[in-house]
C-alpha cells in the first residue's frame, strides 16, 4: 500500500497519485501480519504525524487555522 503524504489525495490516508508535479513522494507500507487476536490500526489522515502512517495524536497540537 502506499500511504499519501501530500495531503492532496481524494483516498485518504492512500495515495491516488496526487502528488505527481510536488515535491512529496508516497510512503511505501506492508500491513504487518501478526497471529493469534485480530490487530487495528490507527492511519494517520492529518498528515502532522511523527510517526507515520501511525497515528499519534498530533493533531491536536496542529496551528489552527483561522
């Protein structure tokens, strides 16, 4: 999967191919396999995460925009 890091995709949090013409380039991500109980994942959609494409709350540390 790749996972968008331009902001500019309309498949959120993956990449459409958007970016073609910026400078950012998608995320190359492999679902990890684990066994035994069923694991989630929190993808990041905001973009600020420092720990992509992992959520990790940053977005309520975001400029907000007025």
């Amino acid at each position: 999967m790749l996972y968008c890091r331009c902001g500019l995709s309309k498949d959120t949090p993956w990449c459409d191919n958007s970016h073609v013409g910026t400078p950012f380039k998608p995320m190359r991500w492999k679902v990890p396999e684990f066994s035994g109980a069923t694991s989630r994942f929190s993808i990041c959609h905001c973009k600020y995460t420092k720990k992509p494409p992992f959520c990790d709350g940053s977005r309520k540390y975001r400029p907000k925009h007025s």
